[in-house]
C-alpha cells in the first residue's frame, strides 16, 4: 500500500509546529548557550568529588583535574574522626528543623493575612515590609537585642530572629491572592467557616506547590547559616556544620603553623586539610541534595509566581 503524501504532511502538522530557519537557528544557538552553562556550573560539582576521594595531590602537581592521582578515603576518614563534626552536623540539623518550621508559620500567617483584600491595615503593612526588605537595624543594634533578650548561645538567637523572609513572604502571599479564589472563602462563610479554619482546612491544602518551595528556601537558608551563628554562639559544642568546617580549615591549621612547626609536618597537615575540605563540603551537601529532587518540580511555578505582581 502506498502512502498518501497529503495525509502524511497533514500528519506532520498535527504534530508539531514548523519551525523557520530563525527559530531554528534560535534553538541551536540556545541548545549551545545552555549545555556551556551546563558545563561550567557541573564541573566545579564534579571537581570537588573528585578531589574528596584524592589524597591531597590535586590542588597541588596535577592541577585541575577530574581524575584523582590518588585514590584515598582519607579525607573522610579524618572528617569522620573529628568530634566537632558530629556535634556540628546535629545542630545544623536542630537549627534547620526548628528555623524552618517557625519561619513556615510565621510566613504562613503573615502571607494569608495580607492576601485578604477587606484587611484594613493591608497596604501600610505590606509598605513595612517592603520598607524592612532594603533597611534593617544593623549587626549591633541586633546583637544588643539578642544580648538584652538574653538569647546569646542559645539556638532562638540563631532561628528566632530570621523566622520571616520578606521575599518568601510575599511570593506566598502573590500565591494565596492570585490562586486561592475569593469565591471558596464567601462560600466557607455561608457555611459559618472563619478565617482560621479557612486556613488550615482549605488554603493549605490548595497551597502545596508554594509551600514546598518556601520550606526548601528557608531549610536551605538555615543549613546555609554561618556569619550569624559566628556572632551570636560562642561554645563549640553550639556551633553548626558550616561553622565547624571554618575551624577545620582556618583555625586548627593556622595553630599549627604558629606553634613552630618543621615544615614537612606542616605541609602534611596543610594537605590533610585541603582533603578534609571537600570531603566535608560533600559530607555537608548530602542532605540538601536528597531534599532538591522531591521539591524540584515546583520550582518554576514557585517563581513565576513571584514575578507575578500582587
């Protein structure tokens, strides 16, 4: 049997578009842009995991490479072997779990409440909180807070005062404004339905997307932390992941150093250090890196709603 050529360019075009020779040209030059960027951002990746498994050497003789010159658990054997590492990653763990779940109900509540359009006191609020997004107190008006309030070397003094992201905030409430119709809340208030319960019963439950994306926003903030905890901590044992991996490749070397030290010793301990470091940066990187793919697909639609006006 013979084909019918009319039917199969009908065929064609039912599915897909015909591309012009500018689309075309438009698309290889876009296809070439994004795998350079590809690349540039997967090779550091790719370096440093190398370099968690190199005995110290790539850095140094062999330059950059991607194929350690010795392959060593080394580094995460020392990391392992280093208390203070144990002890950081558990707070890192606290100060995430805790951080996160105050910065969500805080957000949570303030979005909603300037989502509703018959809140009287919505546009100076929303001004305020514009307003606190460009202009703050400053690092010792705030540690004169934290010291007064008595939270220095506690964990509130390293969650409590970055429960709320003006950013997250109005991207979560641009969501509730813009996704949530204001015809499921006149219908839940025939039925004798409050705010509240408005809220928690139907809101959230609608709101699954963005709220998915602001956790992971604020758990990665919080995993991230390292100069606030450097202000207001200050026993070792309440330091976080990221601040323990600065004493591993600042202090502890630079004492060793100092304390006279021949310089064969020193130069070990200089690589033992360089070793630790990207095994720790992996070590660190191993949590976030399982929460991205379970929150990936929301990403997109988490920003566009923020570039949405509300």
């Amino acid at each position: 049997m013979t084909e019918n050529p009319a039917a199969a360019q009908k065929a064609r075009h039912l599915h897909g578009i015909r591309l012009s020779t500018g689309d075309r040209v438009f698309m290889v030059v876009n296809f070439a842009l994004l795998c350079l960027i590809f690349i540039t951002i997967l090779y550091p990746l790719l370096y440093v995991v190398s370099a968690s498994f190199s005995g110290g050497l790539m850095t140094g003789s062999t330059g950059l490479s991607l194929i350690p010159a010795q392959w060593t658990l080394e580094g995460y054997k020392a990391v392992l072997e280093y208390r203070y590492v144990w002890s950081g990653y558990l707070n890192s763990i606290l100060y995430t779990v805790i951080g996160t779940a105050e910065a969500m109900v805080v957000q949570t509540l303030c979005a909603y409440a300037l989502s509703r359009k018959n809140f009287l006191l919505g546009v100076p609020v929303m001004a305020l909180c514009v307003f606190s997004m460009y202009f703050d107190g400053g690092l010792i008006p705030g540690y004169l807070l934290i010291k007064n309030l008595g939270m220095l070397d506690t964990i509130w003094s390293v969650t409590l005062p970055f429960t709320i992201s003006m950013y997250n905030m109005i991207v979560m409430r641009t969501y509730f404004r813009t996704q949530i119709p204001d015809e499921l809340l006149e219908a839940s208030q025939i039925d004798g339905c409050g705010n509240w319960r408005f809220l928690m019963t139907v809101v959230l439950p609608l709101s699954g997307p963005i709220l998915a994306v602001i956790t992971l926003y604020s758990a990665v903030y919080f995993w991230n932390s390292y100069f606030y905890p450097l202000v207001y901590l200050s026993s070792r044992s309440m330091m976080p992941l990221p601040n323990v991996l600065r004493e591993i490749l600042i202090l502890n070397v630079s004492a060793s150093i100092e304390s006279g030290m021949d310089a064969s010793t020193a130069a070990q301990l200089a690589k033992r250090a360089d070793v630790m470091k990207y095994s720790l940066i992996i070590f660190a990187s191993v949590p976030v890196l399982m929460l991205y793919p379970f929150v990936q697909k929301y990403f997109v639609k988490g920003v566009m709603i923020g570039a949405v006006k509300g």
